[in-house]
C-alpha cells in the first residue's frame, strides 16, 4: 500500500473516506446567506472524518448573482457538497446533476457547519431563498 502513496494515489478505501465541502463565506468565517452572491468560499478537506486542511478559494467576478454558474462548477467541481444558508432551486439543480450535494442550514459559522455535517447534526432547510429572476 505504501507503494500507492509514493505514486500519489490513494487506495480504493481511502478514496471513500476522503471528500471535500465547500461553504461558502463572505468573510471567511460565517455561512453566507446566499450561494449565488458569494464569490468566496472556505473548502474543507476531510479525511475520516476529521478536517484534514481549509483552503479559500475566490470565484472571478464582482460577486453579484451568478446567473450564469458555470464558474462555480470550475472552481469547486472538486467538491462533493457546498454549504450555504440558501440557493436557487435552478442553483441547487445544477449542482445535483453534478455530483454535488447542496446543503442549505440556519448554522451561521463554517467550521461548525462542517463539523455537524460529519457528526450527522447540521440542520438543513429544503426550501431556497432566492429573490433572483432565474430557475
């Protein structure tokens, strides 16, 4: 196994246990309220199900609505869930048909967004909040 750790692969039960979560944040800290106007986002990396590392990543534009999400999709299409307090239901779409779980909560700090997630205890809302004039 040692082997496929030199070579930069990952064994096939270890791939299972590894995934990636990305909530977005303004501020680098608080849940934003609205995928579709936030440009920033903390990614965590999870192993197990401990936090491995946080890594920031900024999506171009001046941090309006996205209307068109394709940006999103390069930028965190790595990600198997994102977190936000809310999204548009063509948003949460979108993400579905790629492999990545929308998660919308009232939870207001990131790092504890996450940790309920792992631990099975994040609260989620199944509606959308968006006032936007899109899908």
């Amino acid at each position: 196994m040692q082997d496929a750790h030199k070579r930069g692969r990952e064994p096939a039960f270890l791939k299972e246990l590894m995934m990636k979560i990305a909530v977005a944040s303004m501020d680098g800290r608080e849940v934003s309220g609205h995928l579709g106007h936030c440009p920033n986002f903390l990614v965590f990396e999870i192993e197990g199900n401990a936090v491995k590392q946080v890594e920031k990543r900024t999506l171009g534009g001046d941090g309006g609505c996205q209307c068109q999400h394709g940006g999103l999709f390069s930028l965190l299409g790595d990600c198997q869930a994102i977190v936000s307090g809310g999204m548009g239901q063509g948003l949460v779409r979108m993400l579905q048909s790629h492999g990545i779980e929308p998660l919308m909560t009232d939870e207001t700090v990131a790092e504890t967004a996450v940790e309920k997630f792992l631990s099975g205890t994040l609260s989620k809302q199944n509606g959308h909040s968006c006032d936007c004039n899109h899908g």
